[in-house]
C-alpha cells in the first residue's frame, strides 16, 4: 500500500484531501496540533464521510493513523522520509508553522537516498505550495538545493463545501459531489504517474486559479452581499429569490467574458462550470450557509485583485459589461455588521470620509473613473 502524510485533520484535512488519497489508495497518516483529534483517529483507524447529495450515505475512510505535532516528532519525521506523497490542509497561515518540521522530515529522506516526494499545499490560496517552500527555506533547516533534489512542489487549487454532520449515530463530515482540486502538472517528474486520481492536472494553474476566485468565490460572495440587502439570512435562502439568482448568475457570466477574453476559456466550459460549482452545490438540501459567514471582511473581498472588483477591472479593460458585478461592491460597501471588524471599520471611514473616499482607499480607483461613479450611484440607491 502507498503511504500519504497529511498535515490538518480537520473538515478539509479528512473530508477533501484525505478523501481523494484514500480514493487514490493511499493509507494515510495525519499530523495535526490537536491531541484529542489525534487520540481518535489512533483508536478508530478511520472516520466517516456522509453524502450530503446521496441521502447523507455512509463512507468510511479506512488505513489511517495520526501523529501529534508537539510530542511525536521522531515518528512524523519517519513517516515522511518514507511516504509517496505529503499534504497540507492547516490555512495558508499556518504553513509557516508546519515548515521546520516537513523540512526535517525532507532532510531526513534525502539523507536516506530516498527518491523524490510530491509535496502539495491544498490551501485556499493562490500558489500555496510555493508559499510552503519558501517557508521551509527561510526556516533554515533546508536549502533550496536539497529540497529540490528530495521532492517535487506543483500549486493546486482546491475547493470543496464540508461540514460536521452526525448521521447513522455516528459523527463525522458531510461533504457534497462537486469539488475541484487542480494541479500543477509542470511541476511533476513523472506526468504519466498522477499522485491524486480525479485530480484537474494543467499546464497554466493561474488561469485555473482565476476561474475558481472570479466565478465560485464570486458568485458566493455577490449572493451574500445581495442577500443581506434583501434582508435575507443564509445563502440557502437567498438562492430562492429568482431576481437574486439572476443578478447573481450575470454577475458571475460577466466575470467568466473576462476569463474567456483574457485565457481563451470556452463560454460553454465555463456555463457549465457555474452550474457545476456555484448553483448545483449552494441549493443542496439540508444546507444553511450564514449570510454574515460568506460576506466576512468586505475590504478584502472589495480588493483589486479579488474576487469582486478583480474581474469587474478586467472586464472594464476589455470593454465587456460589468453592471452586476459593481453592484456587487456597491453592496459590499453598504454591509454592516457589528461582529465583523472589517465591516465595523469601513462604515467607520465611509461616515468619516464618503463612499467615493473608500472607493479610493480600498479598491483604488479615481474619483473620475466611470466604475467609481457607477458605484456611488448604485451605493446611494441602497442606504
């Protein structure tokens, strides 16, 4: 049997990544900080996965095994100088801690004349397995040189709706058919011997990268931002208002002209990767997404290059419409919600300065700018 190491075994870690290496038959061996998320998958040998699209039916994930991250070193380190492949799931931000002890594990496989390991980070962020390296060499326990002559290091992009469900008696993690989970092919040794079956192997991750920010985290966000001005309370509910899901879905079609115009996607692709990712996976039954999870920090999710104003600035660079997606930020600007602290401080400086003000600040358009003065326009329509 091949053997996998995983760092985080939460939601993502067992249900998404370690989901797909069992399917690739792998046994498993997760190193997680928390001791009692250890102790359990050390005394069952497995956990459940329930079908959120299948009547919530059972899936066992069997030949797994955890180590605990601050008492077991010795076995971490063995496991990866032996393993076929290493995986994260710890947050983009933790992977810096993570790094000292995957480079000792990598030091400790090239010292045995191991052959190459495949390492991905499978974070929610954009080239994370090269934020993951980088950190290993600024941990100054590795250098570049001998990382790359231990492992291979290809990005992916990954996406997958979980959530902590009991069903049958037991507990485990719901999780849904549609995911995406795509890698970096350039970066493999050996393109004939995928590491992760049902895996999207590419040449361009980029482009992939943009289509998943620009049309599924888009059409997420836009549907939170127009769900609470319409006063609705989770995502679930929003998508029974045919107006929103109109409004959403142009959205969105106006963020993938920009990726068919910039990346030569085919429209038909992209129609059915909306479908696919956006619509089929928010409306299944038994699902209640918050509004106020989903609009979370509105300066970030109004930033240039992210997934509302990002593909609405190339759409305006092409001369393709983008009505929907500036009502989108418009909407975003008028967010409020006193238990976020982005939402808090940009109502904070809109009161303070004006909205062509945060217009400025936070997206970094002119005064003058025919997206700016759309913007307003719409923005003063909705307060």
């Amino acid at each position: 049997m091949k053997t996998a190491v995983h760092f985080g075994a939460g939601k993502i870690g067992k249900g998404f990544i370690g989901d797909l290496l069992h399917d690739s038959g792998y046994d498993i061996t997760f190193v997680d900080v928390n001791q009692s998320v250890v102790d359990t998958l050390n005394k069952d040998h497995q956990y459940s996965l329930f079908l959120l699209d299948h009547d919530y039916k059972e899936k066992v994930i069997d030949h797994v095994k955890a180590y605990f991250t601050n008492t077991d070193y010795n076995q971490i380190i063995e496991e990866i100088a032996n393993a076929e492949i290493v995986t994260t799931s710890v947050m983009a931000t933790n992977l810096v801690k993570i790094a000292p002890l995957l480079a000792d594990g990598l030091k400790s496989r090239l010292n045995k004349g191991k052959k190459k390991v495949v390492v991905m980070a499978c974070e929610n962020a954009i080239m994370g397995t090269d934020m993951l390296k980088k950190a290993m060499i600024d941990s100054g326990n590795i250098t570049e040189e001998q990382l790359d002559e231990v492992g291979v290091y290809p990005n992916t992009a990954v996406d997958r709706m979980v959530f902590e469900g009991n069903h049958h008696g037991k507990n485990g993690i719901e999780i849904d058919d549609d995911y995406e989970l795509v890698i970096e092919a350039n970066k493999l040794d050996d393109l004939e011997n995928k590491p992760i079956k049902n895996a999207e192997y590419v040449k361009n991750l980029g482009m992939y990268l943009e289509r998943k920010i620009y049309m599924v985290n888009c059409g997420h966000t836009v549907t939170s931002y127009f769900g609470y001005i319409k006063g609705y309370k989770t995502i679930q509910d929003s998508l029974k208002d045919p107006e929103l899901v109109d409004e959403m879905k142009k959205a969105v079609m106006e963020s993938a002209s920009a990726l068919e115009r910039e990346y030569g996607f085919k429209h038909e692709d992209l129609v059915s990767y909306y479908d696919k990712m956006i619509i089929n996976r928010y409306t299944t039954p038994g699902i209640a997404d918050p509004v106020t999870r989903v609009a979370r920090e509105p300066i970030r999710k109004i930033a240039p290059n992210e997934r509302i104003m990002g593909p609405a600035i190339k759409c305006e660079k092409y001369g393709l419409d983008n009505e929907y997606l500036l009502k989108a930020c418009a909407c975003a600007l008028a967010y409020k919600y006193e238990k976020d602290k982005q939402a808090v401080t940009l109502q904070k400086f809109i009161a303070e300065n004006g909205v062509e003000a945060a217009i400025k600040k936070y997206i970094g358009l002119d005064k003058n700018d025919r997206m700016t003065k759309r913007i307003v326009e719409i923005y003063n329509s909705l307060v």
